[in-house]
C-alpha cells in the first residue's frame, strides 16, 4: 500500500471507539494497556481514534488483554453485511446511532463508578435513588 494514504472508514471509528469504552470499563489507562499488549500509548492512541488501523491479529491480542472477545468491538455497528447487489469494495456502513445511551461516556463512567461501589448494599441504594428520581418526572 505504498503511497496510498490511509482513511479512517465508519468501521475503524466504531471499532476504535469500543476499544476505548471498554478500556474505560475496565479502568485501565492507555499506558496500562500499550504495556499488556507491548506496545506504545501513542500506538493505543490511533487505534481509538482511527489514525491507524487494527489488524486481525492484534484487536484479537487487545480483546485477550482486556478480557473481550472480538466481537464486542463489532457490537452496535449496524449494516455491517454486505449488501447483495454491490460490490463487497463498497461496502458502506452506517454510523451507529447517538441517541444511543450506551456510547455515551456519562453511562459509560455511571456504570464504572456503580461496579466500584464496595457493597450491594451501596448498589442497591444508587439503584433506588435513580427509580425515585425517574418515577418523580
């Protein structure tokens, strides 16, 4: 592929964006994981943001080190068959929906900061708190 620059397609974001989620989830820094996968931060960096692409291999090595099989990185991407009167070249796939509660960050930190809660006794009160306040609108 001399030559050639590289652009990012929907698929590199999505896939880069639910490694940061569940990075996130597991409260691990990008340094954390550039170590358990033996490389640099910078180099986790562009895979969440789609600068460089992931290979097979190596989203197979961060899934192991983050505990994820493959296929969450491909959860929520909508279309991702080919359709059957085009051409597998191009293959056009729709950006997942925003609207959706779970890639917004805010859930994302809710529901790390839930799983930290040291009991179920604390669970159980934030769960509480969130039904009186959703019953009270």
């Amino acid at each position: 592929m001399a030559g050639k620059t590289y652009v990012p397609t929907t698929v590199d974001q999505h896939i880069g964006k639910r490694m940061q989620l569940r990075r996130n989830m597991l409260g691990l820094s990008l340094k954390d994981l550039a170590n358990t996968c033996g490389v640099t931060f910078q180099q986790i960096q562009k895979y969440e943001s789609a600068d460089n692409r992931i290979s097979a291999s190596r989203l197979f090595e961060i899934g192991t080190a983050m505990q994820t099989p493959v296929s969450f990185f491909f959860v929520g991407l909508p279309g991702n068959m080919p359709d059957e009167n085009k051409s597998t070249r191009s293959i056009h796939v729709q950006s997942p929906n925003s609207d959706d509660p779970l890639v917004r960050t805010e859930s994302l930190e809710l529901v790390y900061l839930y799983w930290k809660l040291s009991s179920d006794k604390q669970r159980q009160s934030v769960m509480n708190l969130l039904k009186t306040l959703v019953d009270g609108e």
